[in-house]
C-alpha cells in the first residue's frame, strides 16, 4: 500500500502505523484494513510470538527482545520509549498479559512509504515467549498462509479484544500487479488473498506477520501486514512485505540494536 489515495495501509493511527494483512487504520482513511476478516478466533497459545503494539499495529517476536513490525507503523528510527508490546494472552484485557515499553525503533533504512516496509523495535526487557523465524530464502513464498491480529474483522469495523486467525492463499506477482494498477513493488512485496475476497487482514492487522509452516512443521515467516485496497474486497488480494528479500538486513539491524 502506498501512500496514494486509493490504496492505504492497514494502521489504526494515519501516517504512524500501516499493516499489510492485518492492519488498523481508520475508517475514513480510504482503503483501510481490518483484524483479521472471515477469520476465527486463536487459540490460547496458538501464536505465542504475536505482539499487539499500542500504535495500533500487530508485530512478532523475531527475538525475546525484538519485535518484528512495519515500518510504516512507526516514525524514523532512534530511541523510544513510547510504545508499548502486549504479548502473552489472546484476550488483550487480559490481567496475564506481558506488557513491556519500547526503547529503541528501526525503521528499514531508505523506506519511504513504498517497499520495505519492516522496521524492529527494542524492547526494556525480554518477553519469555516463543519466537518467530524469517525465511531467509524463497523456499516458502508460496503455497497457504496463516494471518493472524487484532485488528477489524470488517472494512471500517471496530478493532477485537480476541486475536483472531485465518488462512489465505499465495497470489502470483503478474495477478497482484494487474488488481493494483502497477502499484506492486516485485521482489519486495508478496501477495494472498482469494479472488473472491471475504478473508484478508484489515484495520490494526499492519505490521503483524504471514507464516506458515516450514519442512520441519515450525512457523516461519514469510510476510510482514503492509497494505490493500480496503479489506477483503474481490479482486484485491492482501499485500505484505517479502521478509525473504529482507532477512539479511533485518538480521544485522537486528544485532546492532
């Protein structure tokens, strides 16, 4: 999604926060995406590595220190204290859930509001949970994917307590370029969604991963929630970073945070 007019990224808060298949953005904001739509709730568990970022964007943990999210959820990069990572439980009002401050933000370098949208934040303190591994190949970008996020489960609807889940299938680059007019940046971005729409992320699912399941049964991440033509519509499959094209830079952004 960039920042033209018909296509938005999926944040809660303009020009903050973007997701790519589960995104919160306001209802007025044109194409804005929802939680999770045609989804179900998670389970207690389920996804131990998801993160609800007080901005308005979901994320996940890449490290027990590290949240993995986009970088159109967050300004510059530098420190910061502002925002704050739930992680822990699937009910957000949750009294077991873990709550940490930021200290430091990423933002991929050169973004500027089209491709590259991931960005890291460092939190005060470890989150004792699972992580979630990258794809640092291509090996995975295809096949079915799981989404997951708080985000609306309608354009324009309300953003949920309950983590909510679906699945979504692999677009082709030359399917995804032709519903977006050229808007698609290949090798950057990956798409999936279902031709006749009714699943995809939405308002507050941005910066929330894409996983599925690697040869060795684990999750593994293959897209970041990045952008739509609103959520769930025919025709306009969910749009998501391409965590493979990033992995070494996220990898060493990583290690100097």
């Amino acid at each position: 999604m960039s920042t033209l007019v018909r296509f938005m990224k999926r944040t809660l808060a303009v020009g903050a926060v973007a997701l790519a298949a589960v995104s919160l953005q306001p209802a007025n904001a044109g194409a804005s995406p929802a939680p999770v739509v045609g989804g179900t709730r998670a389970a207690q568990g389920e996804f131990p590595f998801m993160v609800r970022l007080s901005m308005g964007c979901g994320g996940a943990l890449y490290t027990q220190q590290i949240v993995l999210t986009a970088a159109h959820c967050v300004n510059g990069s530098g420190n910061n204290t502002s925002i704050t990572a739930t992680a822990g439980n699937v009910d957000l009002n949750s009294s077991s859930t873990i709550k940490v401050k930021s200290t430091k933000v990423l933002q991929a370098p050169g973004y500027n509001g089209t491709g590259k949208d991931w960005a890291l934040i460092k939190l005060a303190q470890p989150i004792n949970l699972p992580t979630l591994k990258i794809a640092e190949t291509k090996a995975y970008d295809s096949g079915t994917f799981t989404v997951a996020g708080w985000g609306a489960t309608r354009e324009g609807g309300a953003q949920q307590r309950y983590l909510m889940k679906a699945t979504v299938p692999f677009v082709s680059d030359a399917s995804c370029q032709s519903s977006y007019g050229g808007s698609l940046v290949p090798g950057e971005e990956i798409c999936a969604g279902f031709s006749q729409g009714g699943v995809d992320t939405c308002q507050g699912d941005s910066g929330g991963p894409m996983f599925r399941r690697d040869n060795a049964n684990a999750w593994i991440q293959v897209g970041i929630v990045s952008w739509g033509e609103g959520c769930a519509r025919p025709g306009y499959p969910g749009v998501y970073t391409e965590v493979s094209t990033f992995a070494a830079a996220i990898k060493s952004a990583a290690a100097g945070l």
